[in-house]
C-alpha cells in the first residue's frame, strides 16, 4: 500500500493527539505525530529546530540530510511500516508526492530500572528489566559487548502492534531454534499481546496445561547467563518479564542468586528445594494414606500422638487433609491480591487464628494442620509453579485417600509419564535426568564451581560447546 | 519420534523389568517344586535368557541401519501369515503377563496393605495409567523408568539388605537336592516369569545406538539377574521349609528385620518403591500388547489407536472370570510349548530374520 499523509490524517481524523505541521522549506513539507507518544523536546530539538532556517530543500532527501542530530531518521518501506513507526511516537515529514521520512521521536515514559520484587538476591546485581523493550535490550547489550549479540525485531498484535526483540547469541544459540521461535512468534494472530505470558502460550509447542514451557526472568544477568548456554532471550514490549527459551525443568530449582554463593552451599540449596517440592507434593497423600490404610508403617508412638490428636475429629483424615489444604489455598489467594500491609495480618489471622481456632474446636487434629502447612510452606520453594503444584498435591491427596498407596503410586508415575514425555525446541523437559546427560549433571540440582564449567549443556542445542570461545 | 529409545534407557528399563514381578508369587511356587534350590532353577532360566538376550541384541545391531519394526521383519522373512500368527501369540503372552502381573499386585495390596477392592475398581486406574503413558509415547516410558531407576535399585538393595542378619545361608544346602533334572525342569516350566527382554521385539525400529550395544544391556541384564538369585537365595534361607507358604515374598522378606512395631514398618515403603517397578512392567507389556493389536488389525491411528486399546483393555477383565491358579496353571500346561517359539527360538533366529528382511527391503527399493 502506498504512504500517503491523506491516508494517515483521514485515519487518524478527530484525535485530539494528532499533530499536523506545516514546513515551508523551500518546497512544502508536512510533519505529523502522535502528541501522547512523542516528546515535545525530541520533536523540537530533532525535527523542527533543524527545519526552522532551511529555505531552500526540494526532497526529502534533502530533508534527511538536514535532520542529521536525529540519531533515528529513517524511509518506512511501505504505509504499514510508517504507520507502526507513526503509533510508536516517531513524527513523520511528508512532502507534496506522498513520500515519507520517520524520526525517531519516540517519548521515554515508565519507571526506573530497580530491584525486580520477584528475584531479590543477597549477592549479584540487582538491576531488573522494565517495561520498555528499548531499555530492556540496553540492559542485555550492557553485559554482552560482541558483535554476535544479534536482536530480530517482531510486531504481534492486530490492535496492541507490540514490538518483540527476538535476543541470541550468534555462534551459540542454535539458529534452528531461533528459526523456530521466530516462525512461531510470526504465526501468532491475535489482537493485542499485553505481556510477554501472553506469548509464551504461543511459542510452547506442547500446549501445556499443567507446568510452564517457557522461561522467564526480570533479571538481565540471568538472562545473559541463559544466552550464553545456548537460550534465545524474547522480550516484549511492556513487560518486564523477559522469556527465555528452551526451558528445561531442573531450571525451577535454580535461584536467580545460586551462581554467586559458594557452589557447595547451591547444591545444598538445590536439593533442599527439591526435597521440599518432592515432599509438599507426596506428604499430604501419604500421611492420609498411612493413616486410613497402612497405619503399621508409621512407628507406634508417632501412630498413638497421631490416633490422639485426631480420634475426636468429625472428618474422615482424606475430609480433614483435603480441608486443610484447601484452606491454606484460599488464604495463599487471599494474600496474593491483598495490598502488603493487610496480607500480613490476614497471614497472621490465617495461620494462628484459623488453625489454632480449629484445632482448638476439635475441627481439625494438629497433625493434619501442620502437614498441611509444611507441604504448603515447601511449596514456596519453587514460586513459579506454586498453584499448580498445589492442585497437584490436592489430586495426589485425593487419590491417595480414595486408593491408599496405589494411588499414590499411579498418580506418581501419571505425572512423572506426563513431565518425560515434554519435548520441545529439540529439548526435553527433563533433561539432563531423563534423557540421562551426565555432562549437564554439572549444573542441575548439585552444581560444581563456575571455574570447572568448561562446556556449554548438551540439553539446550547449541553451535558452540565449549566455553571458552 | 514418540518411540525412540536410547539404547542406555532401554538397559535401564530391562533391568527394571527384570525385577519387576519376580518377587511376587514366583519364589514360594519355584520353593514348593523344588525347595531350596529354587534360586538354581532362576539362575538356569537366567543363563538360557542370557544366551538368548546376546542374539537378540545383535539382531539389534543389524537393524540399526535400516530400522525395521518387528512386523516388516517377520512379514519380508517369513510372510505376512506366519508374521500375523507370532503377533497373535505375543499378544497371548503379553495379556497373560500382565495379568497375572497384576493379580500379584491386587493380592499384594489387599493382604499387605488392607485396600480391598474389586478387580475392576483395582484395574482401571492402572489402565488408565498405562494407556496415557502409550499415547504419550514409549520414549516417555523409558524416560519416566530411568527417573526411578536409582530409587527403586535402592528399595531392592533395602530389602535384600534388611533381613540379611537373620538369614542363615546352610538353608541353601546341600546344593542340587531336589535332582538337578527337576531344578532345569523347573526352570523351563516357570520360562513364563522371564525372558523380559521380549519387549524389545516392539521397539526394534527406535532403538537409537549410540557406541556400545551389548556392554550396557549385558550389565543391566547381569545386576537384574544377580538381585533376582540373591533374593531368591535369601527368602529361601529365611524361611526353610515354609518358604512354599509365604506366597508372596517380597512383603514376607523383611518381616524379620522390621518386626518391631516400635518402628514401624519401613520396609512396607520400601516395598511400595519396588512396586512401581512392576506397574513399569505393566504399562511397557501393554504397550507391546497394543502394538499387538496394532499390527493384526493393521488399523493405525496418529495419535491413539482406540481399537488396539480396547481389545487390551477387555483382556484386562480375564482375572474376573477365571481364577489366578488356573490361568497359571493352564499357561504350565498349554502355554510352556508354543511361548517357548517366540521367548526362546524367535531371539536365535532374529539375526537370520533380520538380515533375510533387510535384503528384501534393498532389492524391493532398488
């Protein structure tokens, strides 16, 4: 489609933020912009101050060169492509033959690079990504300084025109995998994507509806970090959430701050936190199912504390745990969308008052309350899958009450099928456990000092295996 | 390819499958026919597996260039008649494996653990379980087996372990007492137990080898074969003469060492880890009992073939009809012969099959 100013003010026709200005320099120029999206010193010092004297320009070529304090100044290829610089804030200079040049214009509005609240360490930077794709690309460009860094720019949305930067490393990251994301990014047809989640259903091949596919971080150093294992880093214009991609499983146990403690002290982390999600998952279902049919199992003191604390509870154990657990659920909610002064009380409120409430009416047994916390407490160690892993531990309760240790068992084995048979960009969910990769072990749940990481994991495909150029 | 399987995963799931279910009703039935030589008669029917296994494993090998599956194998080298008959005959095995597979566990649970339940009720769910898990690919049931591996090995190495100081090894002698004729007799007639390696006849175009083919599966066949021995060996030694009473010894083995109720009884969750090595067994036999199914009808489907699933999953319903003891005993006395062609004879002749296939294909394509 051709570019035409008729086209664009008939378009935009009524908008009180639609600029018009007439240039007369020499020949007869109009620049147009958005007022909400340009900022009125960049339009004055890049635009009009450098037109205000010149009296004797004929073309746009001519126009381009006078603009040259404008460090974005550029000819759209067609009507869409000066339309989408148009709703980004850049103004654009027409003259009288519907040719049109772009400058960059483009208003910076939005907070200040801070600490991301969801990844706060006690050592390492503590910057995170913001909400503007320009500055989150600085942010990654800052720490990789090489010409292989290499950004494909994307727009997705019919309505929200969001602007995507597709981030590699070239040499490392394996192009096929790039090709792949790429091709899946411009296969989305939606109207607006609002948030970089938004695209992470797109660009997950298996459609999960139970663990999440894609990565994603606030953090630049890690997203670095995962670039130089051979990851693509996505962001997305308005979230400061930044996907990384293929994601791999044992990537939930890892914490943004393990890279910078002593190697020792994050395996012992790692397996903590594996211990505990294992355990907050399995623990409710087995203190059930131990309870209602294999009582023998649990040595006979613990089993008198257990049948003394709960004989006079009018639920059955599977009645009592599913409440407890649901309970903990409702108030997790709660304190999530609450503002933070009022969570603490209602935490508070929760945790002493309800429990103790209960336990004291005879409701619930003490036992079953304090499994019930310390699988949901554990849950806390992985944040990014806790709700469904807390639907889990209801299903592998449920079942577990219903069907004893079979249950448990065969819910077990359902998921654990469910998580192998994860596959996608060439990586499987599991790797390096299942495929078993013993190179990659270096850095899973136990992990070896960074010094002794000479090769790049095998799981993530990559062109380049070793470390060390 | 959702059946692609690494030739280190499928070590690790034979060894899985190698105990698996071997514990159950087996030692007290081989203790009862042969008593404390019982642990021989495994160890022959080990030594003839063995043989057996090294044939079909360069059979493997042959295979490796030009990936046929056990249909085209059999159909190019021996017609598609004979090729259909075999696959009725596998189906057979399979459907009465894992039904008595898991009669052993519906037994295992309703006296060991008090759940009971009617066979139907018992039997869905694993169903349901193995059916999932044959949609969602055998690469995700090796990939599943090689995340337990370790654990269940270590619930297996728990239960041998524990009543070890209890056990007293002169039970075993003197060796041979119940006529080395009757041990070898034994061995062939309980041949049903074993020969695990079958499974591998239904995966035979995805097996991806990488260096080795026989080091990794002769090693997972020697550990499976030496724990299956040992644990005969010691329920033997632990129970003397009433070993033919304890039926199922997995759950009796760690009786002695975990007696005290003060404690509790931790070896009941041992034991619980060792299960899952049998529902693997399951879900793997139904798997091959579906691409059973799969290959006589000839019905494919791209993701989930219903018919295949349907017919495995009315054979599931037999124990309803027909009682463990007579299935068992009709499998001694009718099945013993015809299994024996395709546990025993079909893996010396695979390397021939595979080969005669082969030049079939090439002269076909050229």
């Amino acid at each position: 489609m051709k570019i035409s100013f008729d086209k664009i003010s008939r378009l935009w026709l009524g908008q009180d933020d639609f600029r018009v200005r007439e240039l007369n320099c020499g020949a007869n120029f109009k620049a147009v912009c958005l007022d909400t999206m340009c900022d009125d010193a960049k339009v004055s010092a890049f635009v009009l101050q450098p037109l205000a004297y010149v009296e004797n320009a004929q073309s746009l070529d001519e126009i381009e060169r006078k603009l040259a304090a404008g460090t974005g100044v550029r000819k759209p290829p067609n009507f869409f492509a000066a339309v989408e610089d148009f709703t980004n804030g850049y103004t654009l200079i027409f003259d009288g033959e519907d040719n049109c040049i772009s400058v960059d214009t483009r208003t910076v509005i939005g907070r200040s690079i801070a600490e991301p609240p969801t990844s706060m360490v006690m050592r390492g930077p503590r910057e995170g990504f913001v909400e503007d794709v320009k500055v989150n690309v600085t942010l990654l460009r800052k720490r990789l300084k090489t010409p292989n860094f290499k950004i494909i720019n994307l727009a997705v949305g019919k309505y929200t025109n969001t602007a995507i930067a597709v981030c590699y490393i070239e040499g490392i990251a394996d192009k096929r995998v790039v090709d792949d994301a790429v091709q899946r990014i411009q296969n989305v047809k939606t109207d607006g994507v609002l948030d970089s989640s938004y695209l992470a259903r797109y660009l997950d091949g298996n459609k999960t509806f139970l663990f999440r596919r894609i990565g994603s971080t606030e953090k630049p150093d890690i997203a670095v970090g995962k670039m130089l294992e051979g990851r693509l880093a996505i962001i997305v214009d308005g979230s400061p959430m930044v996907l990384t991609l293929p994601y791999l499983f044992v990537e939930d146990m890892q914490s943004p701050g393990d890279y910078y403690e002593n190697s020792t002290m994050t395996t012992l982390s790692r397996f903590l936190r594996f211990v505990s999600v294992i355990a907050s998952v399995l623990l409710p279902a087995l203190y059930v199912c131990l309870q209602v049919y294999n009582y023998q199992i649990i040595p006979l003191r613990f089993l008198i504390t257990v049948l003394n604390a709960s004989e006079a509870i009018p639920f059955s154990p599977l009645t009592e745990m599913l409440l407890v657990l649901i309970v903990f659920d409702i108030l997790r909610e709660a304190n999530l969308r609450m503002p933070s002064a009022v969570g603490i009380s209602l935490s508070l409120v929760g945790a002493i008052v309800l429990g103790d409430a209960a336990v004291q009416a005879g409701l619930l047994g003490a036992p079953a309350v304090m499994i019930g916390a310390l699988s949901g407490i554990g849950l806390f160690t992985m944040p990014d899958n806790t709700l469904i892993l807390s639907l889990l531990r209801l299903a592998v309760t449920f079942v577990g009450g219903v069907m004893g240790l079979l249950g448990v068992i065969i819910s077990s084995l359902a998921i654990l099928v469910y998580l192998a048979s994860m596959q996608d960009f060439k990586t499987p969910f599991l790797a390096p456990f299942s495929p078993d990769i013993p190179e990659d072990r270096q850095d899973a749940l136990a992990q070896i000092p960074v010094p002794q990481m000479t090769q790049r994991p095998k799981s993530i495909p990559n062109e380049n295996k070793s470390r060390r150029g | 390819m959702k059946n692609r399987v690494s030739i280190d995963q499928l070590a690790l799931m034979y060894l899985l499958l190698v105990t698996g279910g071997k514990f159950l009703t087996l030692p007290s039935l081989l203790a009862g026919d042969v008593g404390h030589d019982s642990w021989l008669s495994v160890l022959f029917s080990f030594v003839w597996d063995g043989v057996c296994l090294c044939f079909l494993l360069w059979a493997i090998k042959i295979n490796d260039k030009s990936k046929l599956d056990i249909a085209a194998i059999l159909d190019k080298s021996l017609s598609k008649p004979v090729s259909k008959a075999l696959m009725a005959l596998f189906f057979v095995i399979f459907v009465l494996r894992i039904n008595i597979l898991l009669s052993g566990c519906y037994k295992m649970f309703s006296v060991t653990f008090d759940v009971s339940t009617n066979w139907l009720v018992y039997v869905l769910p694993i169903a349901a379980l193995a059916f999932f898990a044959v949609s969602r690919g055998f690469n995700s049931i090796a990939r599943a087996s090689q995340i337990v591996f370790g654990l269940i090995v270590l619930a297996v190495i728990a239960l041998f372990v524990s009543p070890l100081a209890e056990v007293d090894f002169g039970e075993l002698l003197p060796i041979g007492e119940a006529g080395w004729g009757k041990i070898l007799l034994n061995s062939y007639t309980r041949s049903f137990w074993f020969s695990d390696y079958i499974f591998m006849y239904f995966v035979l175009d995805g097996i991806k080898i990488k260096k080795h083919v026989f080091a990794p599966m002769l090693v997972s066949f020697g550990v499976g074969a030496a724990l299956c021995i040992l644990l005969n060996g010691v329920f033997v030694a632990l129970f003397g003469y009433l070993a033919p009473d304890f039926d199922l010894a997995m759950s009796k083995i760690g009786v002695f060492s975990a007696a005290s109720t003060a404690n509790g009884r931790w070896d009941w969750l041992t034991l619980s880890v060792w299960l899952i090595s049998v529902f693997v067994k399951v879900i793997v036999f139904i798997f091959c009992a579906y691409k059973c199914v799969e290959k006589i009808v000839g019905a494919h489907f791209v993701k989930f073939n219903w018919i295949a699933a349907g017919v495995v999953l009315l054979t599931l319903s037999l124990p309803m009809f027909v009682s463990t003891r007579t299935l068992l005993d009709t499998v001694i006395k009718w099945g013993v012969i015809p299994f024996t062609l395709v546990q025993y004879l079909l893996p010396l002749l695979m390397p021939l099959l595979t080969k005669t296939a082969q030049r079939k294909t090439e002269v076909k394509s050229e």
